[in-house]
C-alpha cells in the first residue's frame, strides 16, 4: 500500500501540485482506520508533506533517522504504531511514511491467542478423551488378556474377572482365546482320561500275562487231581465218606479250572482272530447237552430256539462257543436266586445281523452296574465266587470276530437280564450300529 | 484404573491453568517487548520544510525547471543527472523543478522564479515577444536526429493522409508544444482548416510520450509528437514500430533550448553557458548527454528559432492573440 502510494504521488510532487499531493495523501488516510499519518519525507530527511494539522511531529524525522530501512515500532501517547517506509524513486525523491496503529493488531492479536488457547485446550481435551477411549476399548482390554494368557493354565480361564469386551475386534480376540482356552481343557481332560485307560490296559495286560503263566503252571496238576477223583468216584469199593466228599471234591477242582481256563482264555483273548462260515443254531445245539449237565445239577431249566429259522455267519467257533457257555454260566448263576431259576437261549437274525441272546429270570442288573459289569476282575458275586472275568472274556472273544455284546435295555421276558451277541450275517459283514 | 469424572477434572483443569499461565507469559512478553519501543510524542509540531522553488533565489541553490516534454517521472530520472552536474559545476545546491505545464515553465521563468530552464521550442518563442526569457544554449544532435513535429496513427489503422484524419480524436501534448500543438495546427491550418473543427476531439496529454501511448492503446486516432521524443522511445522498445507508424513529419525547427530569465545575474548566466557548453568535455558529461539523446550543448543560433517563430505570430494571428 505504501508503495503504491509512493507511485501515485510523484508527479505532484515533481511539479509541486501541492492541492493533489494532498488529496492523494487524505484519501489514504480516510481508507483505513489502522492508517494514523501520512509523511513525505524528502531526501535531506525533511518533512515536506502530511497529513498532520499545523505541522508534525518532530520526534519522527528523529526515529527515521535512528531507523533508516524497513518499519519500525514506536510508542505514542495513542498507543502502539509501526511507521512503515516507501523510497520515492528509489528514494533519490525522499520516502513515504504511512504510520499504522497497532493497538487493534495487539488486541486482534491478544484474542487470537486467546482463541488459540481456548482451541488448543478444548483440542487437548479431546486427544484425553480420545486416549481415554482409546485405551478403555482396546489397550486396557489386550493387557487384562495379555494378563490372563500369562496366567493360563496355571490360572483357569475362567477364573477371576468378567468377560473382556472392547472393540469388537478385542472381543472377538477374547472369544477366540476363550474358546482356544476350553479346547485346550477339553484335550487335556480327554489326554488325562486316555493315559488313565493306558495305565489301566497296561496294567490288565501284565495282569494277563500273569495269569497266562500261573494257569499254566496250575492246569497240568490240577488236571491230574481231576482224573483222581473221577477214578475215586468210580470204585465200585468206594467208602461212604470217599461217596460223600469226592463229589465236592470234583465241584471244587472243577470249579479252579474253570477259573484257569478263563484266566488262560483272557491271556489269550485277540490272539486268535481266524473266522469260518458257521450256524449259530449248530453251535448252541452242540453246546445244549454240556450246559444241561452242568445246570442240570443246580436245578436250572435250560431252553433254547431258533426264532427264526436257521442263519449262517462268519465266526469262529470256538469262541462263540466259549462267550455262549460264559453267559449261560453267568446266567443259571444269576438265576438261583429265583425259586424256579431258568435260562433261555434265543436265536434269531435279520439282514445285517445275527443275535444270540441269553436271558434269566434272576434279579435285573442296576443302571449304575451296567456298564462296570463289562470290567475285567469286575463281579458282583460275593465272597470268592467268580474272578470277574467272564463277561469281559465273552465280549473280547465277540468283538475278535466283528462282533459286538450287550447288556440288553428294558424288562425281559424271564423278568432278569438278557445278554445279546450280536454278530454280523455271512451276506454281510459291516455293522452299521 | 477407572477413568472418572475427577480424572477428567483433575487433567481439565491442569490443561486451563497451563494454558492460562502461557496466555499471560504471552501478552506478557507482548507488553515488555512495546515497553522497549521508542517514545515518539505525536502532538508536538514543528513547521513543515520550505517547498522547493518557493520564493527568489538566494545565491545558495540553483532552481532548474525542465519542461515536461515527458512524464513529471521520467523527466526526473532522465534529467536529474545534468540538474546535479550543472548546479555542481556553478558551486550551488540544485533544486530540480518540474513545472506542471509548459505555460507555468514560461511564467517561471518570466517572473525569475526559476534561474536556468530546458523548454520547448514553443515555449521560448511564445515568450520571445515579452523580451524577459534570453537563449542561453541549444543542443546539437547526432547525425540523423532532427527536432520536427510527427503525426503518428495505429499501425493497424487506415489512415494514410491527413485528410484521413477528418473527424477522428487528436491527441496534443500542450498549447505551447512547438511540435506538440503549433507545428500540427500551422499545417491543418495550411490547408484551409481549423483544428478544432477538423479533428472530432482534440485531447491534450501535457506530455510527448503520453501522447504515443494513447496512439499505442488506441485512446486516440492520431498523435503530434516531438521526434526527439519519438526516436527516444523507439530506442528502448523498437517493437513499437509495428504499432504505431508516421503518417506524415514536418520540417526541422529550432530545438528545445537552454534558456534564461532575462534578469539573471550576469556572474551566474556566464558560469551556467560554459557549464553547458564544457558538458561535453569529460566522460560523465558525456554520459549525461547521452542519457537524454544529446552530443553537446552549443552557443544559441537564434535564425534557428526563426521558422518557429513564424508559425507562431501567424498561429496568433489566426487566433486573434498578439
């Protein structure tokens, strides 16, 4: 503005049209409230034009002096002012002087500051609020999980505080890890439960190889006290005692084989898995004639049928044989406690399957013992009667072949429980149950 | 940590209170920094400086007036150079007069305001009759550099003649331009015409180069210039040749002189006429001639003026003014 001025006032200057020196010079003053004064200063540093009533101040050609280039602040009795220098043709006319109040630029310059500092505060309180977001969504939430995964698993997981939430994308974390957290419980739960099962297997298979060898060791003699007693049971010269006490004798020997026998069949349980085409009615009918004389001597009625008709499968044998005379001996042992002890044997098939079920009209077996029943050493026989290991034989010889055996559900015909051998027919093998 | 409201009041309020102590530090700083501004008292007065040129010389400086044949400003910068020489070279203080118009430059020098003046040629012969102004100088120029007057039109425009020039807007420079006005209106007066007739308009621009701009930018139809004027322009921009072209030059006249009141003390007219004449003589008054298109001041020849000063009486007499 200064220069332009400058520019405007040459020519009345040059000519010392002093009417328009002074118009222009007025002019200036009246566009601008900031504009004060406005000097024209020669080039002896004299004032020979403003816009100053009666003269000027002396004081200015003074501070021009001590300040020849650029604006310069001064005080006045007005206030602040800057006095801002134009040259006048490169100042070989002088210089022009606008003299500019600063007294509204301090005060518009105090109040920005003030909106400044309101701005930056409110600003500031913002970034807070913001932070304070900030971390109640997403750092503290990740550093309780940080705390609960270095915790875990000594800590549970589901121990201690509430869930943790956040940004869904924190909760989401959480979840995951919660959920990793239960898998992890899970296959630890389960890891326990199988090392539980391997311990005990193990410990059935030492027990099987222990009794493998004490059977063996037992059954040569204990064959050879048997072929005694059947010499002395048949002296025709026998004593009253020898007729007494040689029968009890036998029941006992015979009764230690037995128990050997199994001992030596569990040894030797999935060791023999060789199957051939046989007839289950076949089978219980080559079976019927041993079992009677043995049920026949503690007043059990045994029966059996086919239900219908004949049924072929592939088996073997002699473990069939084996698991039916397991469970017809289970069965009459069931059956004594019943007045009129009976046990039936049912043969029957369909597409898939062939079921040979041994029922008794003794007492049912309680819910809780259903499955313990299966347990090898498991009886529910008191004193010394049984080893525990006949079910468990039976049901290891089924499965050998392909086969399964179960505790049937529900009341029965004969009023007790009814074992089931459920083996797959010759047309087909799989079982789908 | 649970973030609650006392929290929140606790940073809130730190935040204000620092915010408030850097507000006061700041205006603080503000009023330490004006306390340590200089003291200026702006209701005391002293009296303004003397104008220059006012009043009667007092031996001390010399009053130059050169006549604004260009703009008040490029008169300055082309003129102030030979002001300072020639008011050195006779022991004074220059005081660089510009007279607004080439009537105060006359009445300047005819009431002694001014001691030494450059004017137009119409100027002096304008204020020959009065017998108060004396030649002092007149300039040569170099070879080929003649002071004539030139009817200058848009290069682009039609016109080719005078005749041409019937009706359209003329600028002059001033009523007492020998090339600028009288030369132009002797010669539409030559063919039986009276200028402010002729022409639609007829605009004064108060100087020569003023009146080439207007042909420039179209402002006008025709200018009368001076030629010293016109070669002057042509030598800083010669591009203005296809802008602007001459459509018709008179014959050479008298040039701008030196002149004098004629009442000036004989000691300083003497020592100004061999300031001038002895400009020539070293190199930075060859300069300064240079810079205004001069090769030298030399002695007057008043029958140069002589032709001019015919073209004024009869422009007078058709005026109906002594």
């Amino acid at each position: 503005m200064a220069e332009n001025l400058a520019s405007q006032i040459v020519s009345p200057l040059l000519t010392g049209d002093r009417l328009t020196l002074h118009d222009t010079l007025s002019k200036t003053l009246s566009a601008d409230s900031k504009i004060r004064y406005v000097c024209v200063e020669n080039e002896r540093g004299e004032i020979t034009a403003s816009t100053f009533e009666g003269g000027y101040p002396p004081g200015l050609p003074a501070l021009w002096r001590e300040n020849p280039s650029g604006a310069v602040r001064f005080r006045t009795d007005e206030g602040p002012f800057t006095d801002v220098a134009a040259p006048i043709i490169d100042g070989r006319l002088g210089r022009l002087h606008v003299g500019l109040s600063r007294g509204e630029a301090v005060a518009a310059t105090r109040g920005y500051l003030f909106i400044w500092g309101a701005s930056f505060v409110g600003a500031f309180a913002v970034v807070l609020w913001g932070a304070h977001l900030v971390a109640a969504r997403i750092s503290r939430p990740l550093r309780r999980l940080e705390d609960k995964v270095q915790r875990y698993p000594q800590q549970p997981w589901t121990d201690g505080e509430e869930n943790i939430s956040g940004t869904k994308e924190v909760a989401a974390l959480a979840r995951g890890f919660s959920e990793m957290a239960e898998r992890q419980e899970t296959l630890e739960r389960e890891r326990a439960v199988t090392q539980a099962r391997l311990i005990h297997a193990q410990r059935l298979a030492a027990l099987g190889e222990l009794a493998a060898g004490l059977s063996h060791e037992v059954h040569n003699p204990l064959d050879g006290m048997l072929e005694c007693v059947r010499y002395l049971e048949a002296d025709k010269n026998k004593s009253e005692r020898q007729a007494k006490y040689a029968p009890m004798l036998r029941d006992g020997l015979e009764r230690i084989a037995t128990a050997m026998q199994q001992m030596l069949t569990f040894a030797k349980t999935g060791r023999d898995t060789s199957v051939e085409k046989c007839a289950p009615g076949d089978v219980v009918a080559s079976l019927v004639p041993v079992l009677e004389s043995r049920l026949a001597a503690r007043n059990v009625k045994l029966s059996w049928r086919n239900v219908n008709g004949a049924c072929t499968c592939l088996c073997n044998e002699s473990s069939l044989s084996q698991a039916l005379l397991n469970l017809v001996l289970n069965a009459a042992e069931a059956a004594q406690e019943n007045a009129a002890p009976e046990v039936s044997i049912e043969i029957g098939h369909d597409k898939t399957w062939v079921r040979i079920a041994v029922e008794d009209n003794g007492p049912d077996i309680p819910g809780d013992l259903r499955e313990r029943i299966f347990e090898p050493f498991f009886t529910t026989k008191p004193g010394e009667k049984g080893t525990g290991l006949g079910l468990s034989i039976s049901r290891q010889l089924v499965r050998a072949v392909g086969g399964e055996l179960e505790l049937a559900e529900g009341p029965t015909r004969l009023g007790g429980a009814r074992f089931v051998i459920r083996i797959p027919c010759q047309e087909s093998r799989t079982c789908d149950e | 940590m649970k973030l609650g409201p006392r929290w929140w009041l606790k940073r809130i309020a730190l935040l204000a209170v620092t915010a408030t102590l850097g507000f006061g530090a700041v205006c603080g700083t503000l009023e330490y920094l004006e306390s340590r501004e200089p003291l200026v008292n702006l209701s005391e007065r002293e009296n303004n400086a003397a104008a220059p040129g006012s009043g009667p010389g007092d031996g001390k400086h010399l009053r130059f007036a050169i006549a604004t044949m260009v703009t008040p400003e490029s008169t300055f910068r082309d003129y102030k150079r030979l002001v300072d020489r020639i008011s050195r070279d006779v022991g004074r203080e220059g005081i660089f007069l510009i007279p607004p118009s080439y009537t105060d430059a006359r009445n300047k020098l005819e009431e002694g305001t001014v001691d030494v003046a450059l004017v137009c040629t119409g100027t002096y012969v304008h204020a020959l009759p009065g017998g108060r102004i004396g030649l002092l100088a007149q300039p040569e120029f170099a070879e080929g550099r003649k002071y004539q007057s030139l009817f200058l039109v848009p290069a682009q425009s039609p016109y080719r003649t005078l005749e041409d020039l019937r009706g359209k807007t003329v600028a002059f420079t001033d009523p007492e331009s020998n090339t600028g006005c009288i030369v132009p209106t002797a010669k539409i007066n030559a063919l039986g015409q009276d200028p402010t007739s002729f022409f639609g308009e007829i605009v004064f621009t108060g100087s020569h180069d003023r009146s080439i701009a207007a042909v420039e930018t179209g402002l006008v139809s025709c200018a009368a210039v001076d030629s010293l004027v016109w070669l002057s322009k042509l030598e800083v921009d010669p591009s203005l040749a296809n802008r602007v072209r001459i459509i018709w030059q008179s014959e050479p006249y008298g040039p701008p002189p030196i002149v004098v009141p004629a009442g000036l003390d004989e000691k300083l007219r003497d020592s100004l006429q061999i300031a001038f004449l002895a400009l020539d003589g070293d190199r930075e008054g060859r300069e300064i001639l240079a810079a205004i298109g001069i090769e030298r001041f030399v002695r007057p020849k008043p029958d140069d003026y002589l032709t001019a000063i015919e073209i004024h009486k009869n422009s007078e007499m058709r005026a109906g003014t002594p």
